[in-house]
C-alpha cells in the first residue's frame, strides 16, 4: 500500500495536498463536504454516508457505484458527488 503519509494531518492541509495535485478526496467526514461546499473544486469530494462500515464495505460500494464516479471524475464543473448506503446495491 502506497500512502501519502497524511493519515493524521489536519483537513485543510489534506484538501491543499488533493487540490495541488489534482485528487478527489473519498471521505465519510462532514468535514470535507463543509470544505467543498465553501471553497468549491478542486479538489473534488466523493461524500459517503454509509455510517459505521468496513474498509472493505466502503470499497465494494465504490465499485458498484462506478458508473456515477466515472463521468463525476470526467466532469470539469461536478465538485460534489454523494453516495449513501440506500443506493448502493
């Protein structure tokens, strides 16, 4: 597993580091949906509201939902995506 050494770095600095380079952030945090919704893209965000679930759980709902990541990823303006556990099976 190749990391970015930013597993405990505050919000704001994780938000500079996706936006600087070009990432979406994939994240469970309110926190990074407030981000979005005051600054705007980039950096993109992927919201899960999934509640308490396993890392492999948060990656099987992302690959069912693929056919919504990949034109979100594709869209210059999409800034926010949401993706809850009532749709993703």
């Amino acid at each position: 597993m190749v990391t970015s050494g930013l597993e405990s770095t505050d919000d704001r600095e994780v938000w500079a580091y996706a936006a600087e380079r070009g990432l979406t952030i994939v994240s469970k945090d309110w926190d990074f949906l407030q981000l979005g919704t005051l600054r705007g893209a980039p950096p993109k965000v992927v919201w899960l509201r999934l509640g308490n679930c396993t890392v492999n759980e948060i990656a099987e709902v992302l690959r069912k939902r693929h056919l919504d990541l990949l034109p979100f990823a594709e869209d210059p303006t999409a800034a926010l995506l949401l993706i809850d556990g009532k749709h993703s099976g």
